[in-house]
C-alpha cells in the first residue's frame, strides 16, 4: 500500500510538475505580455521551484568527461571492470594516463546513487586512477537474483578489490565504513594479497555510541520490528524487481529532508528570490544540488535491517562480536593497513568520535598507521563534497594515500 501509494502521488505530481513548468516558461517568455506585469515575474519563479521539486528523478549521470592533469586537458571515460546483480565497479579511465594510486571510492547504499560522490570523484581524478562502487536501485533487481545483505555488500568490496588488484586503496563515505572496515578484517585476516594499502573513513558510523545524533536515536529508540513493520514496503508489479522487499529510498530522503526542514524551505526560499531577481546562475546552484539530492534508490529491506542490527542497535564492530558469514570480525586482525578517519566538524548524521573509533579498535596496527583529522566547520555532505572537501580534506588523503602506497 505504502509504494503504491507513493507511486500515485508521484504520477499526479509529475503531470501538475509538467503544467507548472510549461506555465513558468510562458509567463517569463518576452512575447507574452504578461510576463512585463509585476506579477508575472514572480508567478513564474514559483511555478518553476514547483516544477522543479515536483519533477520525477532516476538516476543521474557522472558526467565528467575531462580532468586537468598537470595543466593538460584529459578525456575521460567510464568503464565497467566487474558487474554483479545488485552492484558494479565502475572505473574513469584516464586516456593516455597510467599513473596516480589506484583508488576504490565505496559510495553509500543509504538511499542514494553513486553519483551523489561526483565531486569526490571529480577531485580524485587529477592524482588517481579511480573506481567506484555502483550500486543499482534494488527495484530495478529481479527476485530471481536472489537476497543482498551487509555480508553480501562485504563480498562484493572484496571481489571488487580483487578485481581491481594488489595495491589499491579504499575510500569509504559514511555508511560504507563499517563494511569497509569488516572486508579489510577479513582480508588481513586471509593473508589476501588484495587487501587495500590505506582504508580512508569519512564520517562513518563505525561507533554510534559515541557522540550521537538524531540518526542514531531513531535507530535504537524502537525494536526491530517497528522497522520491519513501518518502513518495509514491497515493489509494485511495474517494476523488475516486483515482490521484493525494500527500505524505500523515498522514505530515507523524507527523513533527511525533515531532520533539516528549516534549511531545505530557506535554500527554496532563496532560490525563488535569485529566479525573481534574475541571478540564474544562482538559482542553477541550488537546482543541481537538489537535482541530485532528490535522487534516490531503494536498498534491500534484508540489508537494511541487518545494518540496523550490526551497526546502530548491536555495535558488533566495536564491541568485538561482529560476524561475517560466521566468521570473527577481528580488528586486531589489521596489522599493514593504514586507517585515516576523517570527521566533520558539524556533523549532525555521524557525531564527532564514531568514526575515530575505528583507530581505537584497531589494536595491533602500529600507530604510524593511524591518523585522525577533523575538517573544521565541515558538516556531514561538506566532507566529501564542495570547497571543504576539495581545498582541506582531499589534500590529507593524497598526502595518506603516497606515504603508504
């Protein structure tokens, strides 16, 4: 009922997106008289903000075509080194560039696509040969694909560094970072000749009993079965993944958006006033970022769930009890793997010390492999994304990256 529901919504607020755009375009289109009232203006920025909150979204494209590498312009593409049915690794091959660290960026299946990271990978392309972690909307799945859950997303970073080769490193993005951290345990522990040179953790919930925030108490407030029962909706027969279960990713982005509602109304607000006053390039800003945010993707509720288990309720990774296929989850297993937790400062969705824990747990890695750097004035999206990242945070990863590559 819940994704039916959602479904209808979504097709009645396309067509009334579709009439306000075509209104906003006739009351500001210079033959139309209208559009020279006072009014008019101002009638069709609104109509357009509608239009653009309102507008339908799948999946967005990377889009990055060039680099600048040492003053030269580079072409760049994308290809894909290793596909799996919920997931593929992606790399930008550089033409005519082989050198540079090769870099796994593990993007975050937390309701988002990959390209949510496009800044992080467009910064990391001047100095690395970058690869990205995929993931694919769990709609677009078929049942007969079969389940994909935390332990499956562990084998999945595994083959991917695998596939990839000895040598890499691996860049984790928030919610990826406990099962980035896990494959590096278990791939130390297997002696893997693959296992990553550096793992670099951004804003990660490796310990969400450290400093926590209205994410982490929704998620231990209430019993597994409240989630299971009110945020699980099953796929409706338009799509190829009919019947399967899922943790919607609408209703992720209606958590995010409502966890910072005064904001999300003001960046409207100022959007509106920019489109008024004429300051397009202004109000296209503000237009990508939201084109992006609302861009969202289903995960599995069997992923969901033991992710809520594991990392919010359980705490198994710092705790020592985590299991991967039945196996021990060692920390103490990471012995040649440097760790580089990187935090925000005003981080409202992974607080200040979850994320540094995990050079805590790590008990036998030496501690010249280990660093903790906080982004000052940098909130959550900051760390990865925008000037913060590109001028203070990159700049420690590059440095991380070459002193143990």
């Amino acid at each position: 009922m819940l994704y039916n529901a959602y479904e209808i919504q979504k097709s009645m607020l396309a067509g009334a997106s579709a009439m306000a755009d075509f209104s906003a375009g006739w009351l500001s289109n210079p033959s139309n008289p209208f559009a020279y009232f006072g009014g008019g203006a101002v009638m069709g920025s609104a109509l357009e903000v509608f239009a653009h909150a309102a507008a339908p979204r799948g999946k967005p494209e990377f889009g990055l075509d060039t680099t600048q590498i040492d003053g030269a312009t580079v072409a760049v593409r994308e290809e894909i080194i290793a596909r799996k049915p919920f997931g593929q690794l992606k790399r930008f091959v550089r033409e005519g560039v082989e050198t540079g660290p090769k870099l796994l960026i593990v993007a975050p299946m937390s309701g988002h696509y990959a390209t949510l990271l496009r800044g992080t990978v467009e910064r990391m392309l001047p100095v690395a040969d970058v690869y990205i972690t995929d993931w694919r909307d769990a709609k677009l799945v078929p049942l007969s694909d079969g389940k994909f859950d935390l332990d499956d997303y562990i084998d999945y970073l595994i083959e991917f560094l695998e596939a990839i080769g000895p040598g890499a490193h691996m860049l984790a993005v928030c919610q990826p970072s406990v099962p980035c951290y896990a494959a590096a345990c278990v791939m130390s522990a297997d002696k893997n000749p693959c296992r990553p040179k550096t793992l670099t953790m951004m804003g990660g919930p490796v310990d969400t009993r450290e400093a926590p925030t209205s994410v982490n108490t929704l998620a231990t407030e209430r019993p597994h079965s409240w989630f299971s029962q009110n945020v699980i909706a099953t796929i409706p027969a338009m799509h190829p993944g009919a019947g399967r279960k899922v943790y919607p990713g609408f209703l992720q982005l209606a958590g995010f958006m409502s966890m910072n509602l005064g904001s999300h109304m003001m960046s409207h607000y100022e959007m509106f006033k920019h489109l008024v006053e004429g300051a397009d390039l202004e109000a296209d800003a503000t237009k990508r970022f939201y084109e992006e945010y609302r861009s969202v993707c289903d995960m599995t509720a069997e992923f969901y769930l033991q992710t809520i288990d594991v990392v919010f309720q359980d705490h198994s990774l710092p705790k020592g009890t985590m299991l991967h296929r039945g196996r021990p989850v060692d920390p103490g297993g990471i012995t040649d793997i440097a760790i580089l937790a990187i935090e925000g400062e005003k981080d409202d969705i992974s607080g200040l010390g979850q994320t540094r824990a995990a050079l805590t747990i790590a008990t036998n890695l030496p501690d010249e492999k280990k660093r903790y750097y906080m982004a000052e004035g940098a909130g959550h999206y900051g760390i990865f994304n925008g000037s913060k990242w590109r001028n203070k945070v990159a700049p420690v990863v590059e440095e991380w990256m070459k002193a143990h590559g």
